[in-house]
C-alpha cells in the first residue's frame, strides 16, 4: 500500500507543480499579445501551485486507492501504465471540477480551458511513465504462508 500512495504522491507533486509552469508556457507561445513571460513568475503561479497542492487533494487519494488495486490485479509494468493514464483523463476532469466546475459545465470558457487541461493531463501522464512503479509478486510461500 505504501509504495501505491507514494507513487501517487510524486505524481500529485509533479502535476501541482510543473503543470501551472507547463501551462504557463504554452499560453505564452499561442497568445503572446496577451501572456507574457514575467507571468511566469509572477505571484498567481506561486497561487495555482499552492492551490493545486491543497485542492486537488482528492485526486491524490483517488489515483493512490486507484494504483493500490490495478497493482494487486496487473502483473505487468505497461498494462499497469496504460490503465493508469486512461483513468487519469478522469481524475484531471476531477480535479478541474472541484477547482472551477462552472467553467466546464459552460462550453464558452472551454477554448480558455483547454491548454489548462491539455497540460496538466500531459504532465500527469509524463509523471506516471517517468516514475517507476512495480505490480505487487506474490510468491508461492507467501500464499501458503497465508493459508497457515
């Protein structure tokens, strides 16, 4: 259990903190007229970093339970990976809803939205392949030990 929750934790951490950067610079490429590269030090990144981390607790939780089951059920790295990051399109959703569930429900503010999503489910999902992460072995004398 312990190495399900801390996986989940460097991936929580990893999006909380590099997604607000990522986001940051993609919105300065695509609209230069109106983001600017001061903007990513400025005092609302020190907010959405600090605010992702309290916030977006929930996800952290859901995604640790979610890693605690699919690494007793999956015996292999990849199935464990891929599953992984499908249900993280979930848990981003998730997260975003608690923070700002308005803004989804209402399609005008979804093209202000989107980079917001796009880069947080990219970090998360770079997050879950960058981190090593192996299905519980259940060795024969471990199962007849519990059988005893």
């Amino acid at each position: 259990m312990k190495q399900a929750f801390m996986y989940s934790l460097k991936v929580w951490i990893t999006t909380a903190c590099l997604g607000p950067f990522v986001t940051g610079i993609v919105l300065i490429i695509t609209d230069p007229l109106i983001y600017r590269l001061s903007d990513l030090a400025d005092a609302s990144m020190v907010y959405t970093i600090i605010a992702g981390l309290f916030v977006c607790g929930p996800a952290y939780a859901l995604t640790g339970l979610i890693v605690y089951f699919l690494l007793a059920k999956l015996k292999s790295v990849k199935r464990l990976k891929v599953s992984i990051t499908f249900i993280t399109t979930a848990i981003v959703l998730l997260s975003f809803a608690i923070v700002d569930y308005h803004a989804l429900i209402n399609s005008n503010y979804w093209p202000s939205l989107l980079p917001w999503l796009a880069c947080y489910y990219a970090v998360t999902v770079a997050g879950i392949w960058f981190y090593k992460v192996e299905p519980y072995k259940q060795t024969v004398e471990a199962i007849e030990h519990i059988g005893t």
